[in-house]
C-alpha cells in the first residue's frame, strides 16, 4: 500500500470537494482495522467473514457505492481527484486504508465512518461497512 494521499487537512478538503457523507472528517484513531476499538481478525473470524474476495465482494461493493465518481471511466466524479480509482484490485489496494477510514465500521458498531460515499448517493448498509473492514483487515483477498 502507498502512503495516504490525504494527510489530515488533505482529507479534509477531499472530502468536502466530494460533499461529504455526514461522518466527520475522519483520522487514524477513528480507522476500523487500526483504531483501539476497531475491527479484529477475532471479530471477523466469528461472523464468517473471513473468505471476502474481490470478486465475491470488494468488485460489487465498489461498484456500488465508489466507482460511480471513483473510476477510470468515470463522467461525473463529484470531486473525487484524479487517479484514486477504485475499478481495479490494484486501485483499491493502494488506497485500502483510506477506504477504511472514510468507509469502514468495526463489528462493534462504535467506530462506523460515513464519510464516503457522498450525502444523495447510495450508501452502504452498516453489515456492508463492517465487511468491507473485514476484507481490508484479511489483505483484500483477490
């Protein structure tokens, strides 16, 4: 994974460029796979959600929910900055934990990050946001 693109203030402006999903500008304590209450490969473990896979999940939740602004083929991109596309494994495992800090939510439910995607889009479930930490959690598994 590369280092994020988005230091504090960084993220911040993305975030607000792409409008913003009501969560907060989130930071590294607030990640579910990192932050002190966040997500455990335990936690995952007990709700069978260890054999996620880019195909099986990652490509469907990213298109759900990501690639409509997040692509390379992209017509509208509500302010998502260029080259953080998400259409491809390689896209998405090179902004993993940026994913998880604007997306994520741990199997707890007290660590839940809304910030993506953006207010009037669709937004995934809350079971979609604890798996999608879980996938990025297990090494995003092809």
């Amino acid at each position: 994974m590369r280092p994020s693109p988005w230091p504090a203030a960084g993220l911040a402006l993305v975030v607000a460029a792409c409008g913003g999903g009501g969560g907060g500008t989130p930071d590294a304590s607030t990640s579910p796979t990192t932050g002190a209450t966040g997500t455990t490969a335990q936690a995952c473990i007990d709700h069978g959600w260890t054999g996620l896979t880019y195909a099986s999940f990652g490509q469907p939740f990213m298109a759900s929910y990501c690639t409509s602004c997040h692509s390379t083929a992209s017509t509208s991109r509500r302010g998502a900055p260029q080259g953080i596309d998400f259409d491809t494994l390689d896209g998405i495992q090179a902004y993993a934990a940026d994913i998880d800090l604007v997306t994520g939510m741990n199997i707890a439910g007290t660590v839940k990050n809304t910030t993506m995607p953006p207010r009037g889009l669709p937004a995934p479930v809350d079971t979609d946001r604890q798996r999608i930490s879980c996938w990025i959690a297990y090494g995003l598994p092809p």
